[in-house]
C-alpha cells in the first residue's frame, strides 16, 4: 500500500516542482532537500560518535523555538548526545542557526521523497526522530524505521476536522502510525483523536506542550525600551498590537484602530504580520485610511507614526512587552489561531478571534485567566475600547495571563523522560 504513496509523491513532486524552484521560503537548499549533504557535514557526523544522534524536525521558526527548551533537557540529561535539527523554511533555518545553541547541526528537511528520505536517513544515522505537531511524512518514517531510529511525535495535534481525510489517507496508503513507537500529546482530546486515528494504546501519552516552557517572560534587560526607542513608540503611550496577523486581517485591524484612536487619540498601533514580506502591503494599507505608518526596520530615524509595522524577524517577544494590549491573529480568518501565550507570557491581556482550532489548548488555558475570545472586529473594539479606559484592569489580566503561563510548564521534561526510557530500549528493528 506504501508504494500507491510512494509514487505519488513523486508525481506530486514534479508537478510542484517549479513552484518549489522559485517559491521565496522554498527555493534554497535543493541538495538538502534532496538528502544530498556537502563533504564538511559528512565529516561533521562522522567525528559526531558516542552518545545518541536524536533528529529534531520542525516545519518552521516557530516550530522550531517549541522545541528548543527539550533540546536543552536533552543536552543536560544525556550530554553526549548529539542534536541534529531540519527545518522546511529558510526562517526556520536562520533562526535555528542563530538561537539553537543545543543543536549540533542544523540543515533543510528531505522532500517526502523515498529517495531523499533514504539518503538523509543513510547520513544522518538518527537513533530517534522526533516529529512535531501533525509533521507526519510517510516516506520519512519509513525510512528512518527500515535504517533502525525510533520514531516519536511531540506536541502532537490533529485537527478535528481533517480527521476524516487522515483515516482516508491512511487507508489507501498504510497506517504510518504503526511505525511510531511514542505519541507525547498536547492533551486528553488529541489523545482520543490519535488513537482514533490508530496509533497503539501503550505508545499514546499527555504530556502538554512545550511551547509553554519556551515562552520568553524576560527577553533581556532594558531591550525593551531600546526596542521603544527603534520603533518611534513615545514612552509611556498606549500601544495596541496585533501581533502574528494574516491577509484579510489587517484592514480589520486598521478600522478597529480608527475607531479606538477616537476616545483615545493618542493611541498607537503596532501591526506583526505572520510574513514579514507583506509589511510593505500594510503600510499602504494604513495610508489608504489616512493614517501614517513606518516600518521598524527604519529604526529611531523613521521617527514616530500612528502605525508601526514591525519587519523584522525574532523581536515579537519582545515587542509585546511594549504593549498595552494584544490581539493575536490567525483568529480571523480561517488559518486556526496563533500562539497566543507569547504575549501572555510578558503579562499582557490578549484577545483573539473565534478561529483558534490549531491552539485550543491555549485558549482552554487563558480564556478567564487574562485572554479574552471575541467574536468579530465589532466586538474586539467594543472589548478593547472598555479596557482601554480601565488601566487597572488590563493590569490585573496581564498579571493572571502571565500566571496562566508559568503554572502550566514541564512539558519538556516529560518528553524527555519518555525519550530516553525509549532509546535505552534500543533501535527499532529494521
């Protein structure tokens, strides 16, 4: 059944090929991607002998920065192993050069190709791969199981709605499942979908999500006013920020913002988009609605403007700092939320649309506790306008979303326990 798959995706893949050749996030890195690695990696791995080789994969930067503090209870537990990480996108590559301290090695992910995936398996050598969220690629497990690593999925979800398509996927091509050896769910409810979806009872555990643990509470002293400063932000204005936002979502931002400025003139608006390369489209956005607006990246020559986009990639945390409240997007629009505990993390109210599928268990976390749901632009006005006018308030929602937070870790340690009780069970039969 695995060979219908296996065909497929080589269809698939000359079909998308040109896309994958000129695509801006995509089109770096072809050998890697092919499992085809320079002469200085393979000298790399081969001086890389002793502890365990342990295969971190992460779609993206985000994903990525999720898995960071396991990386780190790796290294401290089991301090000869050796941490190899992909990544698919070329942010998730710069930022996992820059901020993974605890990965060894850090190249593009192999297509889902039977090829490539047996190539970069035949280098890489993992003992185990560990999988993130729904990052399930049938050719990789294979591979990686017929070269002897252990398979395990951390953070894993599985969106409710797609269920019916995974269990058609899996009956025309083989249960991938059955080759991973630990499911380490988010929560009770991605357990149930998981083992609906055929995964063995004894290999499915909760253990929460890392990203709780790798929240930032403190970027780094006195960063936070220098950033003001970069940004044109006058000390001691309000600030709303709409932080990780999305196409269609940032002209309801603008209007939200038009409407607030009107009971609070003075008001600020920080706008984060999800991709950084649309932070030009913003700002025409905001000069079309007769409001000014600069780019970050302009730092403290651009001066002060009613809008500030900010363009830069690996400053959001600190940039909610900076903020009196928060909306998080992705909730407005069909794409499933985004992570909405970074800001809480920094003690700031968040508010968030009715499109939180992928984030569910943050919201289950923070709804009542300093996270606010609302349910349209209209009612997110409505709601931040009657905060705006109660400072003590937005301080106390700051105060119990920060304490959400920090009272909801040790996700990582927890994978970590179940990752070395399954590699001293030693490699997977081939």
């Amino acid at each position: 059944m695995h060979f219908v798959y296996a065909v497929a995706s080589y269809v698939l893949f000359l079909a998308l090929l040109p896309a994958l050749l000129f695509h801006p996030k995509l089109r770096h890195g072809i050998p890697f991607r092919l499992g085809l690695y320079r002469r200085s990696i393979r000298r790399t791995l081969r001086r890389a002998r002793g502890g365990p080789r342990i295969w971190l994969h992460g779609a993206s930067a985000g994903d990525l920065l999720s898995l960071q503090p396991m990386m780190e209870e790796l290294k401290a537990r089991e301090p000869s192993c050796r941490i190899l990480v992909t990544t698919m996108t070329n942010s998730g590559l710069a930022m996992a050069r820059k901020k993974l301290s605890s990965a060894d090695i850090v190249l593009y992910a192999p297509y889902d190709l039977p090829g490539a995936t047996r190539r970069a398996v035949a280098r890489l050598q993992p003992d185990l791969l560990v999988l993130e969220y729904t990052e399930i690629w049938p050719n990789l497990i294979r591979a990686a199981r017929r070269g002897g690593a252990r398979i395990a999925l951390t953070n894993g979800r599985f969106n409710p709605r797609k269920l019916p398509r995974y269990r058609a996927l899996f009956r025309a091509i083989g249960n991938p499942l059955a080759s991973i050896d630990l499911f380490l769910m988010r929560s009770d409810e991605e357990a149930k979908r998981v083992l609906g979806l055929g995964a063995a009872p004894d290999r499915v555990w909760v253990t929460g999500n890392t990203k709780f643990d790798a929240l930032v509470l403190d970027p780094g002293a006195g960063r936070d006013e220098a950033l003001r400063g970069e940004m044109g932000l006058p000390e001691g204005s309000l600030v709303f920020m709409a932080g990780s936002t999305h196409e269609g979502e940032e002209e309801r931002v603008l209007e939200v913002y038009r409407g607030l400025r009107q009971r609070h003139p003075a008001l600020r608006l920080v706008v984060a988009p999800r991709y950084v390369e649309r932070a030009g489209r913003i700002v025409a956005l905001a000069h079309e609605r007769g409001l000014s607006a600069r780019l970050r990246s302009a730092g403290a020559a651009g001066g002060s403007a009613d809008v500030t986009v900010l363009d830069t990639i690996g400053e959001l945390a600190t940039a909610y700092g900076l903020a009196t409240l928060v909306f998080v997007g992705g909730s407005f629009v069909s794409r499933g939320g985004q992570n909405v505990l970074e800001p809480a993390a920094r003690g700031k109210p968040v508010l968030f649309g009715p499109h939180m599928e992928n984030f569910q268990d943050s919201v289950t976390v923070l709804v009542g506790r300093g996270g606010i749901q609302v349910a349209s632009p209209a009612h997110l006005q409505q709601v931040a306008a009657e905060l705006l006018d109660r400072p003590d308030t937005v301080a106390e929602l700051g105060r119990l979303a920060r304490a959400a937070v920090t009272s909801t870790r040790g996700a990582s340690a927890r994978n970590v326990d179940h990752m070395l009780k399954l590699l001293r069970r030693g490699r997977a039969a081939a």
